[in-house]
C-alpha cells in the first residue's frame, strides 16, 4: 500500500502541443508513482491586462490544458497583469505589481489543490522543480496549507537580471525550503554565493540506466564524434568547431561527426533550417557531419552507440544530462571545466579540458582516437550508474521525504 503522497510542481512540464519541454521532471515523477501517491500541478503564466484580469476574477474562470504521458495532474494557465509601458521602469508601482502577481499566482496554485485535497489527495510533502516559478509557488502553498516542500535547483542560477522584488521571491522561496536539492555541487556553489543561508543536499540528477546503457561491443567503420547542443553562447559552439576542424586537419583520417540539436520544438525542420548549420557550413564539416534538429530520448542512446567519444564544450552547466546519458553507455566524454561536469566524469571515463581551448580538445581527441588513452566501456558505466541509476536515485531522495515528513 502506498502510505505518503507527494505533490511535484514542475516549472516546465510536457503537454500536448509541447511533449518535450520538461520531459526530464516528467520521468522523475513516474520513478516515484510506483511506491508513492502521486499528483502534479503544472501552471502556465499567461500576462493580460488589469482590466481582463478583474473580469476573469469576476467569473472565476481557469483555463485547463492536457498534460502529456502519465503520471495524472492538473495542468492549468494561471493569469498574470501585464504592466503597462507608461509604469513600467517606476520602481515602486513595478514592485507592487509584482507582488500582486505573486499573490495571484499563489492563489491559484492554491485553489487546484484544494480541488485534489477534495478527491481525497493530501500532500504529505511538496517537491518543486526549479525556484522560478515552481519553487515561489510552493513556498505559497506551504504557508498556506503548513506541508513542508522541498526545491531541486536545475536551472542556470543568476539572479543579477532579476528584479529586486523578484530576487526576494527566489531568495525566501529556498530559505524556508524543507531542503534545497541542488542537481551539482556546482549549483550548490551558486545558490550560496547569493547570500542564500538555504539548507541543502546535492542530489544529482536521474539518468535511466534501463534504457541508456551500452549495444553489444561491434566495431565501428569510422571514428565518430557525438555532441549535444544548441545555438547559445554558453555552449560555445564555436570552440567545438574549431577542435573538430583542427583535429581534421592533424588526424588525416576519415571520420563521422553526429551533432544533436538545435530544435527545441521537436516539428521536422530541412537541415538549413537548422541554427547549427551555419558552423558545420563555417568550419567545412559538410562532409562529415550528420546534423540531427530533434531526437526522442527512447532513440537517443541509437546516437549514443554508434559513437566513439562525446564532447561538451559548454561554458557552464548544473549537472550535464547529455554527457551523464553517453556515461551510461560506456562512451568517454571530453568535457571542459563546466562546472557540472565535476560531479559526473572521472579519470576512467573521460578527459577534462579547460574552458574555451580547442587545442586541448582536439589533443584529446587524438589521443582516444590513436589509443593512447583507452577506457573501459563498463567502468565507464558503472562510474555513473551507482551515482544516478534508478535505484541509487531513488533511494537517496525517497530517504530525503521520508526524513523530511518526520
């Protein structure tokens, strides 16, 4: 009999018109349904004007949408006043708005779940995915209803762009937090360098070792290089391109480039519609480079398998999902210093370069290429899979609410 019930309000989450948005909160979630009562929340902002606003309350009207795949939730748009221009930059009526949208916005976290405590559906725990806006939301809730709540950190955490209003919201959202569960010690790092005396555990993130692990040992025609990215400076694009070119130039060998991205949306774009197509044209990679806009998760350890070495060259990440998935199927990784790299790759699965140096890369690359340096597929494997696999995932967070709901 499953004894505690968790609610997950996820910032992001999959739905119909988007099914990959959020998908990694969506798998965390289904990890837990099997031994937990389990519900989701999953509202959306919509920005409309003071006047719409007070009709809208007038007939108490919500509007819902449908959430993609299982676990069951509500997923509902909550509405939120758009400032308008002539008061926008007026310190003081800005921050008033602000506060009224938080209050807005709580209040309608706060009657879905009145909805799922009439079915009978009573939250011993609240675990919210990211602070802006599911973490603001939940500490709404737990003032309100008084159920503890725990917040995992996934995203890039700087608060400089952020109001001053709005950098409170954050900042008392993680303070009364439960527990603070940040994905990277790096994160970890940034969360306390803003002052934030929040108490936390770093939990990494769950990578399925079911579905990514390695293919039957088979030799590959032509050494192959993966990567996963986008269009974004903090990727650094072009420091990849520029290794991948100079290793062209020293290595005067055939081999295959398979580039992941690109497209968020998921919809078949031509391949020069693609924002990544511009450095394969740049570097003259054509030739070899394999350029994939969007793959599913189920095909992505495909990628993965065909694949000799996978390369991060990102200025900063929290965790590194991509790099802890091609961990998992025993592929080495060449990443730089990112800083959530640090949690998941060791000498006996890959090399760490510094940031932004294409030499150190292509050098690497070389080295794996000529067999200077060899790796083992399963230690590889087994480096990650006792730190992030289903089973050591579950475990330490189910320990966290447990402990935390004592």
């Amino acid at each position: 009999m499953k004894s505690k019930s968790l609610l997950f309000i996820p910032s992001w989450y999959p739905t119909v018109d988007n099914k990959f948005i959020g998908n990694n909160y969506r798998l965390q979630i289904e990890l837990f349904s099997k031994q937990f009562n389990v519900n989701i929340l999953y509202g959306t902002p919509t920005q409309i004007g003071l006047l719409s606003l007070y009709k809208l309350f007038k007939i108490n009207k919500t509007a819902y949408f449908e959430l993609h795949a299982p676990p069951s939730g509500i997923g509902f748009k909550y509405y939120q006043v758009r400032i308008p221009k002539s008061l926008q930059g007026i310190k003081g009526i800005t921050s008033f708005f602000e506060k009224f949208n938080y209050v807005i916005q709580g209040k309608a976290y706060l009657k879905e779940l009145k909805k799922l405590m009439n079915n009978d559906f009573k939250p011993d725990i609240i675990h919210a995915f990211s602070t802006q806006n599911a973490g603001i939301a939940s500490f709404y809730l737990s003032k309100k209803l008084n159920i503890p709540y725990v917040i995992s950190e996934h995203q890039v955490f700087v608060l400089d762009s952020l109001s001053d209003k709005k950098r409170s919201f954050v900042k008392n959202a993680l303070i009364h937090a439960n527990k603070v569960l940040p994905v990277s010690e790096h994160q970890n790092r940034q969360i306390l360098m803003n002052y934030i005396p929040c108490s936390s555990i770093v939990i990494g993130n769950f990578i399925d070792d079911e579905l990514f692990k390695p293919a039957p040992q088979k030799k590959q025609d032509l050494f192959t290089i993966i990567t996963v990215t986008y269009d974004s400076f903090i990727k650094d694009n072009d420091t990849f391109f520029k290794a991948v070119q100079l290793f062209k130039e020293k290595s005067k060998t055939d081999f295959k480039l398979i580039l992941v991205g690109g497209n968020f949306s998921g919809k078949k774009i031509d391949k020069t519609e693609n924002p990544l197509y511009k450095y394969v044209k740049e570097y003259n990679l054509e030739q070899e480079s394999e350029l994939i806009s969007f793959v599913n998760k189920s095909d992505m350890v495909n990628y993965y398998n065909q694949s000799d070495v996978f390369i991060s060259t990102s200025i900063a990440e929290t965790f590194g999902m991509s790099q802890c998935e091609a961990l998992m199927c025993g592929i080495p990784v060449i990443s730089t210093s990112n800083g959530g790299i640090d949690d998941i790759l060791g000498a006996n699965s890959g090399i760490k370069v510094p940031l932004r140096n294409h030499k150190h890369i292509a050098e690497a690359l070389l080295k794996i290429k000529n067999e200077e340096i060899k790796f083992n597929r399963e230690e590889i494997r087994d480096s990650v899979v006792k730190k992030f696999g289903r089973e050591a995932f579950f475990n330490r967070l189910s320990d966290i609410y447990l402990n935390t709901i004592q």
